[in-house]
C-alpha cells in the first residue's frame, strides 16, 4: 500500500501545481524513483502517458474557466502554461476535439478529465516466472542513443534503432561478440543512473569495441528477472505492464536507481525468448 500512497501524491502534487511548470523531478522524488522510472510506472498504472494526462487535466480545467464570457482566451492559456495561443488551441483541440473560441457556443460539448486514483486491483489470473538475482557489472558493447526526458518521445527512436540494428548488420555483429553473462542481444534503457539517458542495443563482451561501436559498464544491482515469450514488441510490453501493475505494488520491492534491461535469447520477433530486468531494493 505504500507504493500505492506514493503514487496518489504525486497526483496531488500535479494538482497542486497545474497551472505551474510541473517538476518530473520532483514526482520521483515523492515516488521514491527516479524520473524515468515514474514515468513508465505511471504510463503502466494510469494507461496513459504522463504528459498526456497533465494535458487532460489542463485542458478540462481551461474548459471550465473558458465558461466565463468575460475571460479572455490568452489568459486563460497564459494561465496553463501555454504563452502561443497557436500552441494552446492545438492543445485545447486535442483534447476537446473543437477550438477554446468555439467552447462559449451554445450546445458545445466538452470532456472532463477528473483526477485520477490508484488502488490495488489483485488480479493474479495468470502466472508469472521470475527470480531475485544480485550481479556483479558487466561490460557491455554496442550502439546508443541519448533519449528524451520525456520518455514518450522515445517510442519513436528505439523501435528505428532496432530496425536499423537489424538490417545494417550490427546485431549479427554482437551476435559474434558475445562472450559473457547475460548471454543474448541486449535492450538497455540507461535512464536512473546517470544525467544523461541513453538507450544500447547491446552484447555483453570482454572484447574491443572498436572504432564502431560503444562500451560501457552496467553496476552491479539486485535485479528481479522475468521470463517470456511470445510476439514482439506487444508480449514484451505486456509482460512489463504487468509487472508494474502486479507485481511492483505487493512484491515487497520498489525500483532501485538504475537501468531497465531487456534480453533477447532469439532473433526471431514472432516468436521470441527474452527476459526483463528491473533493478529492485528490498523495501
């Protein structure tokens, strides 16, 4: 239940703080993780990214206060955060599905966006393999790329970086060079540990990384690691929205601050063997 309270005040915080720049720093302060951390377990939990949601909030509020015919709509977009009016009303209609100078009209609908809850939903339909290792670094080479704090912005980038991986010979190339523990073609999101987040499409290796390619040092953490199978990228997903939404919240761990990992055991996207790794302190 702890981590379900944490979760319900960072909720209060962004309500708190709507009409202000919202620190995601600070919401992962209050959840005891780091920012990317949050904001995954956020998009799991609300199935909702967390800007979109502080959208939605935004805009049903501006709804409300656009009710009053003597506001004027560049305040009530200043109010928001939003200093365009060109960027206001393309936010306004995303929401809203019509422009804030038509909202006065008479017979116009809107929607509400109320504040959101978490609870507890004990589900446990369907099984999950997992075990609680502690690991020693490893080096790792391969490919990277600096990722936006924002993560929902990254949904583009790793799935290119994949696509580009697989068809310009670099992940046959890893392939080759693997030669340590975990032992498959790895996908690390380095977002808890460092100043600046990067994603690896990577092999652990004891060997040079060359002119090419990149090398860098996993640390050594407690990780809980499952086990799945299945269509990718959607089982993958699957498996990771569980267990943010199953397993997290009653496991008696919370994310510890360090790198999400992803391994893969075979080539093959239709039917692939992986495991998820996520960094965990005991509470």
């Amino acid at each position: 239940m702890e981590w379900i309270n944490r979760l319900n005040k960072t909720i209060r915080y962004m309500e708190e703080h709507l009409t202000e720049e919202i620190d995601y720093e600070q919401l992962a302060q209050i959840a005891c993780c780091s920012p990317y951390h949050f904001q995954r377990m956020f998009a799991y939990m609300a199935e909702v990214p967390l800007s979109e949601y502080i959208r939605r909030r935004r805009m049903s509020l501006a709804a409300v206060d656009l009710q009053d015919k003597e506001a004027k709509i560049i305040d009530i977009a200043m109010k928001y955060g939003y200093t365009s009016p060109t960027a206001f009303n393309r936010a306004f209609q995303s929401v809203h599905g019509i422009a804030p100078s038509l909202i006065r009209e008479r017979g116009a609908e809107i929607k509400s966006f109320p504040p959101i809850s978490f609870t507890i939903t004990i589900k446990g339909v369907e099984e999950m393999n997992y075990r609680i290792e502690q690991k020693e670094s490893f080096r790792i080479v391969g490919v990277s790329q600096p990722l936006y704090s924002e993560i929902e912005k990254n949904f583009e980038i790793v799935p290119q970086m994949w696509q580009k991986a697989a068809t310009d010979g670099t992940v046959q190339r890893l392939a080759s060079m693997m030669d340590s523990e975990p032992k498959g073609i790895l996908g690390i999101s380095v977002c808890g540990c460092t100043d600046e987040w990067r994603y690896w499409i990577a092999a652990a290796s004891t060997q040079a990384a060359g002119d090419t390619l990149e090398e860098y040092t996993v640390p050594s953490f407690t990780w809980a690691i499952f086990s799945g199978a299945g269509q990718c990228p959607q089982a993958i997903q699957e498996l990771e929205q569980r267990i943010m939404t199953e397993w997290l919240p009653t496991s008696g761990y919370e994310y510890d601050n360090g790198p999400d990992i992803e391994v893969y055991f075979s080539p093959d996207p239709q039917n692939a063997q992986y495991e998820v790794w996520i960094p965990v302190v005991k509470k």
